[in-house]
C-alpha cells in the first residue's frame, strides 16, 4: 500500500495554554506549510484543543457528563474548538493544501467518555482525492453521560483502528516521551510505563496530557499498530520518513 498519514498536532503547539482563546498564529502557519509541502502523500490530520475548549469544558464541568443543568456548555466548548479549527483548516488552503474542517459533534459518539464510533467514509473519500480531512478534539454525545470531551488523541486511536494507515505520528511541544530523568525514549512497548515522564500541563487540560495519549498509543499498540511521538519541529521528517528524534510506541506483534 502506498503511504497514507495520520498525523496529530497537539493543542499546546498551536495554541498558548495560559491565554484562554489565544491561537499561535506562527505555529499554525509553520505546520501549515510543512502539510502542504507533502500534498502528494494522503494525509488526515487531527488537532488538539489546547486553549480553545478546554477552559468552557472545565467551566461547565464537561468531563464528567452533562444534563439540562450545564447543557450550554455543550455550544460553548464546541463553538470554541471550531474556531480553532477553522483557523488550521484556512491557513492550510492559504499555504496550497486542500484540506476542510470535520467536526466530531455531527458523526462521533460516545460510551461512559470512551468514544465508540466514527464515521470514517468521508475521510476516506476525501484524502483519496487528494483533500485533508481536519478533525479536532470536541464535545460529543455520550450514552451513559450525556456529553463528554473526546480527545484529539482518542480520535487518533479510533481511526488507527478503523482506517489502514501506513504511520501514524504524534507532533508535540516535547521531542518525545520522556523519561523521568528529561531523556527521550526511543522506543518503548505498549504496556511500558514506570520510568516513563507523564506529568500533567500547569495549564487547564482535561483530556490527560501525556499519560493521555500513551493510554490511546497503547491501545494501538495493542492491535498492532506503531505509532511515533515527536517535537512539532521534526514534523518534516516524519512526513519524509526521516528520523526524527522521538519516540515509537511499537506495536504488539514487535514485542510480544
């Protein structure tokens, strides 16, 4: 199978995380330019929230559930995340890319905060005629909850899981996972967790900063999946295949 890409970019990378609404207009630019010089390679990109979303979802009290008591925070923290995404979706076509915003709210569900379906069709539909799918962390509806915030990092396992992408990488504002003593790790397995670094941002988040995401890496693992974790900068490399001084979270059939 030729290429195709899944690539997260985390909330905190393009957006500054102490400023409540507050987007790195360079940093959206810079990815921007480093997707679009790769328009040859289908690619779906996911985006974290960072300071967009977080802040109404801890407002409203999103993460554990909603009922007719917080139900405007459902609007809010979407509205807030779309605006995000939006500016992502407008720099990418500014930089040559075809790309369009796809909101999880309209297609995702939900069961007890574990997100349980997606529609996946139209994703890959777009990326085969050439368009990057954009989606983002967002409120969804929840069976057993009401609503919940689903992660930019648990859409990345669920379409690691659902759709036959050839990598899938993780750019971050760190140059991998770490280990308790600052080193990057360059390769850990699935259940490999002890000396692995995974405090929380001194910012709002409530989707579980590192220890987040490798909960959902490993659960890729664990169908054997590979996935790869690396700073923002590197992104290039990672589009080329090139090293890129992260981390791999390596898949089950390589460890087990």
């Amino acid at each position: 199978m030729s290429e195709r890409l899944l690539v997260k970019v985390g909330g905190s990378v393009l957006t500054e995380k102490g400023r409540k609404g507050t987007a790195d207009t360079g940093a959206i630019g810079m990815i921007a330019r480093d997707i679009a010089a790769c328009q040859d390679i289908p690619l779906c990109l996911v985006h974290g929230a960072g300071s967009f979303g977080h802040p109404e979802a801890h407002q409203y009290g999103l993460a554990h559930g909603a009922d007719r008591t917080n139900r405007q925070g459902i609007a809010m923290t979407h509205m807030s995340v779309a605006r995000l995404n939006q500016m992502m979706v407008e720099a990418l076509r500014h930089a040559g890319a075809d790309a369009i915003g796809i909101h999880p709210l309209a297609g995702a569900f939900a069961r007890a905060g574990r997100l349980i379906s997606l529609e996946t069709r139209p994703l890959q539909h777009l990326m085969d005629m050439g368009i990057i799918p954009v989606l983002h962390g967002d409120v969804v509806m929840d069976e057993v909850q009401g609503a919940c915030i689903v992660s930019g990092d648990q859409i990345i396992r669920y379409l690691g899981e659902h759709l036959p992408f050839t990598r899938i990488g993780l750019a971050t504002d760190v140059p991998g996972v770490l280990s308790k003593d600052g080193c990057v790790i360059a390769e850990i397995s699935g259940e490999r967790g002890d000396d692995v670094a995974t405090g929380g941002s001194r910012h709002t988040d409530v989707t579980g900063g590192m220890k987040g995401k490798l909960r959902e890496l490993s659960e890729l693992s664990s169908h054997g999946i590979a996935s790869e974790v690396f700073h923002v900068s590197r992104l290039p490399d990672f589009l080329q295949g090139r090293p890129h001084g992260g981390t791999t979270i390596l898949c089950g059939r390589e460890h087990g």
